[in-house]
C-alpha cells in the first residue's frame, strides 16, 4: 500500500521495506561519522551492496576524514539496484537540548542537495536516526517530512526537482507514524 502527496514537482511516498531492494537513483544511509559501516540500515546497505562502497567510503575518508552530522557524502551503489548511496550521519538523540533537530533537517537538505546534483529522479530515505541513534520516531518523521517540503517548496521553477522520494520504513511503527503525518500534510 501506498500513501503519496504531491509537492511542487516531487510525489513524496511511504513504503514498508527494506531499503537495500529499492531501485531509486539514490538511496540514502543512516552513517556514522566514521564512514566505515556499522549496524542497522547501514550495515544492510554495506552487506547488500558488497565491497566497492565501503572502498569508496574509505576514500572520502582518507581525503576528508570522515563525514559531521548533518552532512553527507555519495558513493556509488555497488551491486545494489540504486545508481548512488549518499551517506549522511544523523544526530545521536541526547534529550532534544544538543540541537538534534536541526541537525536532522540538515541531513535531509544535505542529502537532497547531493542527490539532485547527480541527476537523481527519485531518491529513497530510511528513517534517519530512529534505530541505534534512539532520536523519537514521531519527531524525526515530523522534521523529515518538513525539512523535504520546505526543500522543495525553496526550489527555483528552473532547478531540477526530484520526480519521486519515497520514504521507507522497515518497522511498523514507523511505516503507520508516517502514513499517518503525510496524510496530515495533504
Ligand atoms: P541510526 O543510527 O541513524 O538510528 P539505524 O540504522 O539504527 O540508524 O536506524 C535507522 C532506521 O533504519 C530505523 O528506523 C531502522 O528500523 C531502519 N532500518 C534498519 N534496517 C533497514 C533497512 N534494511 N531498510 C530500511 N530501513 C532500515
């Protein structure tokens, strides 16, 4: 099943799944700042996609030592379905008072702006920072679908917009909080 609105010139979607199986041009990791794989959606992209993008994550880090929350980097796919990873590192959830949502809405703009930049159509986002990183589920879908909007609502008519970003949750809680806040959006 499938909810979907539409903004600007992007169909914003919810799916269940697992990220790792969803053909986008881009599908975005939950990283740390190390670059070098760990558990969770990370470690799933990292064993699915084989090889070639932790060498590629260990190049970036050999030239910029890693990545900052809030920021992201972009690798190729390997053998995934994606043509791209881009890997951002959410804020670990520390009580709300050490700015951990507007370093959340910084990884979606960051990766967004990676993404459009390499040409993506339609760019895939797990559920940054809601697993091992424990930020609450029904904030971090908040700001995720508020930071997108706003993105793509500041877009110029001429820029590129992204067709299509879904937003796949691989738990059920998190699959009906988003249901439930991008239907509260149309
Ligand atoms: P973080 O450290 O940012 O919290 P996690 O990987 O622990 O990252 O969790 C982020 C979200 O990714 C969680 O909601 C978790 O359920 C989800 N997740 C875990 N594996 C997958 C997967 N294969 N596809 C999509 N989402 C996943």
């Amino acid at each position: 099943m499938e909810t979907s609105i539409t903004i600007n010139r992007t169909v914003l979607t919810v799916v269940r799944g697992d990220i790792t199986r969803i053909p986008a041009d881009v599908i975005v990791n939950a990283a740390n700042t190390s670059l070098l794989g760990g558990g969770g959606v990370d470690g799933a992209i990292h064993r699915a996609g084989g090889p070639e993008i932790l060498d590629a994550c260990r190049r970036i880090r050999a030239k910029q030592g890693g990545c900052p929350v809030g920021e992201a980097v972009i690798t190729t796919a390997g053998l995934l379905p994606a043509k791209y990873v881009v890997h951002t590192v959410g804020p670990v959830w520390n009580g709300g008072d050490d700015d951990e949502a507007e370093k959340l809405r910084d990884c979606y703009r960051s990766s967004l702006t990676l993404a459009i930049e390499h040409g993506a159509a339609t760019i895939a986002f797990p559920n940054i920072s809601t697993g091992i990183y424990s930020f609450p589920k029904l904030l971090a879908a908040e700001i995720a679908l508020d930071a997108v909007a706003e993105y793509l609502c500041e877009l110029a008519d001429d820029a590129p917009a992204p067709k299509r970003i879904i937003f796949v949750c691989y738990d059920a809680e998190n699959e009906q909080i988003y249901r439930e806040t991008l239907g509260n959006c149309s």
